[in-house]
C-alpha cells in the first residue's frame, strides 16, 4: 500500500531482495516528482542499506515501513520494522564485503539515529538529508542596458570628431540572363498583277456610198 499525500511516502512491504529494487526505484521517482533530484542518490543508497538490514537481521518476519517526509528544508527517511534491537555501528573491515551498512548511511547523510517504537513492538532506523538551495541569479550591474548583456555600454568620445560609417554598399540584384529571341523573316512580298492593254478603240466605217445607177 502506497500513501502519497503532499510532501510524505509511505511504502509498507516484505524486506526481500526483490522489493528492495522496487522500492527504491519509488522512492527515486517520489524525489523527483518533489523535484529533489540531488537527493536521488544518496536517498536511494541509505534506503537500500537499512532495508537490506532487516531482510537479513530482523526477527520474528521482514515485514516493514519505508517512510519518506519533507519537511521545510530537510528530506527525512525511516525504516521501521518488527525487531525492537537495535543495530550496532561496527568498525568493518576495509576489505570486508558485510558490516556497512550504517557506515554508509552515516557518511551520506546530514543526520542519522534509531530508537525503539513507543509500544515497543519494534524499531525506527532514520536518516535526514538537507535539500539543496535553489542557486541565486546575481544580477548584472549592466542589467538597465538591456537583458542579457554582458559588456558596459559603450561611451561615446566627445574630444574627437566623430568619424561618419562607411556607407553599405547597395545590394546587388542578381540578372536574369535573357533569352535569345530567334528572328522572325517576313514573307517575301506578292507583286501586283500587271494591268490588262488597254483595247484599241474601235473606229466605225462609214457607209460605202453607192453608186447611182440607172436603169
């Protein structure tokens, strides 16, 4: 069961090694929903630690508690369980694989402790982290020049004349090549057809005058 209200987890389950894996990747993901990414790390390390703690200590059952709460600027982390003994923090050996457990959750850890539950029916392994502080943005002595500007205002030389800027060259439009017009031949002209001769006019004979016989 899984309780998640603002700012508080609490996970229960069986300590076993495949548990384990799933609650830590809960607990990752509740940070980062918090936006406590910084704290994914170390949270998820001590976490592991003290479970693998009671998975391989407590008696009578592995049953237990995760807890997660933030409050104000710290990040609290508990883990409570069944057996009302208390671990000890034991000087391990350097090549020892077992017995680090507390020593690693001490070195991550702002703070760390236990005690026993009040009813006495079991224990409280606990460990703080202090949440990062959002970096602050420094303003820039240059900010009333304009946003994001980096260098001073540049200050303009009164004691020398002020020498005029080159004038920019005018854009070049690019020339469309133009395509050769193949000339066109005019037709060859037509020569009029020649005037008919005109007609001889035609002259009338006069009557051939007869001869006047008589008979």
């Amino acid at each position: 069961m899984i309780s998640r209200p603002s700012r508080h987890c609490t996970v229960e389950l069986q300590a076993l090694p495949s548990r384990i894996g799933q609650v830590r990747r809960i607990v990752s993901a509740q940070l980062r929903y918090w936006h406590l990414d910084p704290l994914i790390d170390p949270a998820a390390l001590g976490v592991t630690e003290l479970l693998t703690n009671v998975h391989r200590h407590a008696e009578p059952d592995k049953q237990c508690t995760v807890e997660i709460a933030l409050v104000l600027d710290q990040l609290t982390v508990s883990v409570r369980d069944q057996d009302p003994r208390l671990p000890r923090l034991r000087e391990c050996d350097p090549v020892s694989t077992h017995g680090r457990g507390l020593a690693l959750v001490a070195a991550v850890s702002q703070n760390w402790g236990m005690r026993v539950r009040d009813d006495g029916g079991g224990k409280v392994v606990w460990f703080t982290l202090a949440v990062p502080r959002p970096a602050t943005v420094t303003s820039s002595p240059y900010a009333a020049y304009g946003a994001g500007r980096t260098a001073a205002p540049h200050h303009a030389n009164l004691s020398r004349p002020a020498t005029p800027p080159a004038p920019t060259p005018a854009p070049v439009t690019p020339v469309t090549p133009v395509t050769p017009v193949t000339p066109v031949t005019a037709p060859a002209p037509v020569a009029a057809p020649a005037p008919a001769p005109a007609a001889a006019p035609v002259r009338e004979r006069a009557p051939a005058a007869r001869s006047a016989v008589s008979h």
